[in-house]
C-alpha cells in the first residue's frame, strides 16, 4: 500500500500544480521581500492547507463533490457538482491549462504565434490528454511514475541552482506586503482556486486506491489522507523555493511571475534557459489537463452510465480543445462570473463538511444557512462588479472584506457558528421528545 500512496500523492501534486501555481509565488516573494516568510505562511493557509483538508473531506465523505453538496439538498448537491465540474473543467480548467501551456510556455520557443499556432499546439496537446485520461487504471503509473518526477526534478533543479547563485540579497517590501503580508498571502492562495479544484482531484485519488483493492473505510481514508500530505509537502517546498527565487531577484521591472521565471531560467540555464521554462510551464499545465478530463469523465459516467468512460474523455478533450482555440483572455472573461459564484460556496461547504467529523450530531442548519448566504453574497458580487445593480453594488460594498473579494467570510463565520447552536439545541429536543415517547 505505501508504494501506492507514494504514487497517488505524487500524481495529487501533479493535478495541482498548472502553471498559475507556478507563477503565483516568485512574484509573491518578488514583492514581498524580506516579509516572503509572512506572505507565504498566509499562502500556504489557501494554497495548500485547504485544498488538503478537501481531500480529506471527500474521502471521508466517500460520494465525492455531490455528496458534499447534498448536505443542503439532494437537489443542490446535483447542480453544485455540475457547477463544479463545468467550472474546473470544460469551460475554464482545461482549455485555460492549454492555452496557458501555449502562451507561456512556447512564446520564446516557437518563432511564430498567432492563431493557427495556437490550433496546432492545441491538436498535439490534447492528443496527449486524450492518450493518457482513456486509461484511469494507468494514470497512476503516467503520472506518478513518470511525468510528476520530471516536473519536480526540473523545477528542484532550477530553484537549487537559484539558492546558490541568488542574483541578489532580501530587500524591502513593496506595496500590499508592507503593511499586510499575511492577509495578501492568503488572498493569492486564494485566487490559485486549488480547492475547488481538489473537489475533484480528490475523487480520482479515491478511485485509484479502490481500483487497488483498498475499500475498507478504515484504511481508504487514511490512505488518501497521507496522499494529500505527500502533495501538500511537495506544494509548500516547491512553492517557498519559487518564492525565495522571487525574493533574491534583484532585475527590476518585472509584472508578473512568467517574466521573472523566464528571466531567471535564462540567467540560470543560459542559451536553454528558455527550453527549460517551457518544458515546465507545459508539463505542469499538460499534467493538471489530464487530471481535470479523467475527473470529469468519471464524473458523467455516474450520472449517464449507459455512455462509457472512453466516450466521455474523448468528449471533454474535443469540448477543452474547441474551447481552448478561442483564445486565453475570452475564456477568462466568460470563467469569471462562474468561478466568482462558486468558489466562496465551495469554500463554506468544504469547511463545514470538515467540522462535520468531529461534531457526533447531524449538522442540518449548519450547512443550509451559510451556504445560502454565501451564494447571495456572491450574486451580489457578480451584480456588483458588472453594473448590473447600482443597490446591490450599495449593498455589497457594506460588507466587510469586500474591498478584499472575501465579503461572505465573516457572516458565515457567524452564521456556521449559529448553526451549530441551533442543531445542538434541535439534538437535544428531539432526544427529550425520544424519552417522554419511551416513557409514555
């Protein structure tokens, strides 16, 4: 079994790791600087804490994303998984990996890019996607035998290199690090929408572990658990270095953490420098694409059973790659809406599901009363931020966080909180209500 864990935890980190992971930290550390240390804690909180506690919370939960839903309604749990799925997977996930595989990844390699590059790059790309998802009992083996060991190796490689040749020392911080760096920290975990994403990586770590015999819930859940902790290791050693490497680049000039990737890989690797950084950027958006179509797949093959899985991956493939040639600035303009109205949702009922194992009574207020408030939050924030209502910008903007994208923390926080109460105080009622019967 540990030779199994060992490799479902690596092929974890493989789904998570695309290329926004990868060019979120060293520009977090490029900016913060010598408050790196701070920055990243906050990181770690968003990126890589709650992304682990949803593994644990699918695998215990043992129905994947629409069981976590279901505790509201059976209804909603059906709709909040198709959000879901549609969310990481064909309208943003997939063709997102591939166009950022595109785009970041050859735009110093290929001589030429316009648009019928991007199909072509596209055709190959998914071709490989296609290959790999059609067999789910060989995924652990493509994955965590052979591709997620290469992404680590280069990536370790280039930030060794960085840790003993540094360009330059730790300076200052630098704007929403000076004075926050904890808060700004766990807003960029945020927005990397790991855990919204491991809703559905984490069923296909589950599935791999019963394709191999382990079904007893004792050691199905432990199993997965020590998985995720391998990919949530791995996450935070490679995610510190890339920041470290942010922190000791001493170039200044750079927007975004692509440019200083590539600036870096050149100084490190020289002439290849720029090979290098494309090898990574496509293996890391190459290895979360095939994560996302085998996740989807086994997904509708639940729901439409009379349909094979070989059909649905072909599906999704053909659906990621038609989407994906419309280019990555339309598709993050129509994923936008979606993501903003799932992933605080997400977040409440991933949170709650987790207290939900440590509390010995149904949790029914608990789940229904925040999770509704954080969908009408998030409408409000849709509204607000598309002028589609100059009373719900009012009203969003009361909120604290809002300034933040975080305005349902806080009444959720409160509202959890009320109904754990609330369900306490029904458990007991309905216990009293048990003895009077048992006594009549």
């Amino acid at each position: 079994m540990n030779k199994i864990i060992i490799i479902s935890g690596l092929m974890l980190f493989s789904f998570f790791f695309g290329a926004g992971n990868l060019i979120f930290p060293p520009m977090l550390g490029y900016t913060a600087q010598h408050n790196m240390w701070l920055a990243m804690g906050g990181f770690a909180i968003t990126g890589i804490l709650m992304p682990y506690i949803t593994v644990i919370v699918v695998a215990y939960m043992n129905g994947g994303v629409e069981c976590v839903g279901r505790k509201v309604h059976p209804i909603f749990g059906l709709i909040f998984a198709i959000c879901i799925y549609l969310s990481i997977g064909a309208l943003y996930g997939i063709p997102r990996a591939a166009n950022v595989a595109y785009e970041i990844g050859t735009q110093n390699i290929l001589p030429v890019h316009n648009h019928y590059t991007l199909i072509i790059f596209s055709l190959l790309f998914f071709l490989i996607v296609y290959l790999v998802a059609l067999y789910p009992n060989r995924i652990v083996d493509n994955l965590g035998k052979y591709l997620t060991p290469i992404l680590i190796i280069m990536i370790l490689v280039l930030c060794i290199l960085v840790f003993i040749h540094p360009e330059g020392s730790i300076g200052s911080p630098r704007g929403e690090y000076t004075n926050a760096p904890v808060v700004s920290g766990i807003l960029k975990g945020y927005f990397t929408m790991d855990l919204v994403a491991a809703l559905a990586f984490s069923v296909v770590i589950v599935q791999t572990f019963k394709l191999n015999g382990i079904t007893d819930r004792k050691k199905l859940i432990p199993a997965v658990a020590k998985s995720g902790f391998i990919s949530a290791i791995l996450l935070a050693l490679i995610y510190f270095s890339l920041a470290y490497l942010g922190a000791t680049t001493s170039h200044s000039g750079f927007k975004n953490g692509t440019d200083i990737l590539t600036y870096n890989t050149l100084r490190v690797f020289g002439a290849y420098g720029n090979l290098v950084f494309g090898i990574i950027v496509i293996l890391a958006c190459l290895t979360t694409c095939i994560g996302l179509v085998n996740a989807c797949a086994a997904f509708a093959v639940q729901k439409l059973t009379k349909i094979s899985y070989k059909i649905f991956v072909l599906a999704f493939t053909l659906l990621g790659f038609l989407v994906s040639t419309l280019g990555l600035d339309l598709i993050l303009k129509i994923a936008v809406p979606l993501l903003t109205f799932i992933y605080p949702t997400s977040i409440v009922l991933v949170l709650i599901s987790f207290i939900s194992i440590f509390i010995r009574y149904d949790l029914k207020f608990t789940f229904v009363i925040p999770t509704i408030v954080a969908l009408i939050i998030s409408i409000l924030q849709i509204m607000s931020d598309y002028n589609f209502s100059k009373y719900a910008k009012v009203i969003y903007n009361v909120l604290p966080l809002s300034n933040y994208q975080l305005a349902w923390l806080i009444p959720c926080i409160i509202l959890t909180l009320l109904g754990i109460i609330i369900d306490y105080f029904l458990k007991n009622k309905a216990q009293e209500a048990l003895s009077e019967n048992h006594l009549s």
